[in-house]
C-alpha cells in the first residue's frame, strides 16, 4: 500500500463526489468518513470533514476544505481504458454535469479534471513511423472524447470519418 495519498479539495461535497466515483469504477469503497470534532473554517461539528475512498484500488481522501481552493488544469487523474467501450462508459459516466475539454480531457461536475484516454493512443503516439504519430497527435487535438477508429484512420492518412 502506498505511502501517498491524494487529497481533493471540495467545497462541501466529498461524500456526495466519493459516492458516485465510487460507483464508477471497479474495486472501489468509500472507507471511513471523518467528522469535524469543532467547527472548522469549512464545516460545522460534526459535518464531515475529510472522506477515505478508494479507486480502481488506488486510496485518495476526500477534504471538505471550502470555496477558496477550486479545482484546476493543473491537476488531473487519468484513465486508462483498454477499449472504445471503456472510453465511451467512462467519458459518459464523468462528463455527466461537467464539461468535454479537448484530447480526452473532461472536467467533471465538482470541477475535477480527467483524461480519458485508450491505451491504443498511446501506441499510436510511439508509433516508429513519425509521419504515423504526427498524424494521430494532429487528430487528437482536434477530438475532445478520444475515438480510437479515427485515430487510426488518421494515423494511416485516411482522414476523419464522416460521423
């Protein structure tokens, strides 16, 4: 088990977040939830004040720290999804409320960021053929989900499809 855990920051909603993560993902629970002892900065005595879950086996914690610290762009959890059915379930699933970036990249409805990204992107990228995985790269800046047939029809110089 891992010394290190992340910690995001919510503005009052980390059990409402860790619940639906954790309906989302495979091999996940939410652990223990912490009540504030006193009344904190961000929540009264006895509200919660900081959630242990896990993902997909991975521990975070869940701190209800306030509206000062929103989430950003510089901070984001990437998936990844051996198929184009793990990418449409996960995409669906976290864009829900939230908001499709770019290049596989969405923000969910808390503000968290996420890349939602096909191992077969990754492939394509370090293809040997440069001209292949410049190609796929070009295709991708253009996508906000991530479609895998159109990266490769890209990366083979076929073009986007029509869909």
């Amino acid at each position: 088990m891992s010394r290190i855990t992340p910690c995001l920051w919510f503005d009052g909603q980390a059990i409402e977040a860790a619940r639906f993560y954790v309906s989302v993902f495979p091999d996940s629970r939410i652990e223990r939830v912490l009540e504030a002892p006193a009344d904190t900065p961000s929540v009264p005595a006895g509200a919660a004040l900081l959630v242990a879950f896990t993902l997909d086996g991975s521990r975070y914690l869940g701190l209800n720290g306030g509206p000062d610290v929103p989430f950003n762009e510089a901070v984001s959890l990437h998936v990844d999804c051996a198929d184009q059915a793990e990418v449409d379930y996960y995409w669906e699933a976290l864009s829900e409320g939230g908001l499709a970036i770019q290049c596989g990249w969405l923000q969910d409805r808390w503000g968290l960021r996420w890349q939602v990204v096909p191992r077969r992107m990754h492939e394509l990228l370090h293809d040997p053929d440069p001209e292949r995985a410049r190609r796929a790269m070009e295709a991708m800046m253009q996508m906000e989900k991530l479609v895998i047939a159109d990266l490769e029809r890209a990366a083979d110089g076929r073009g986007p499809t029509a869909s």
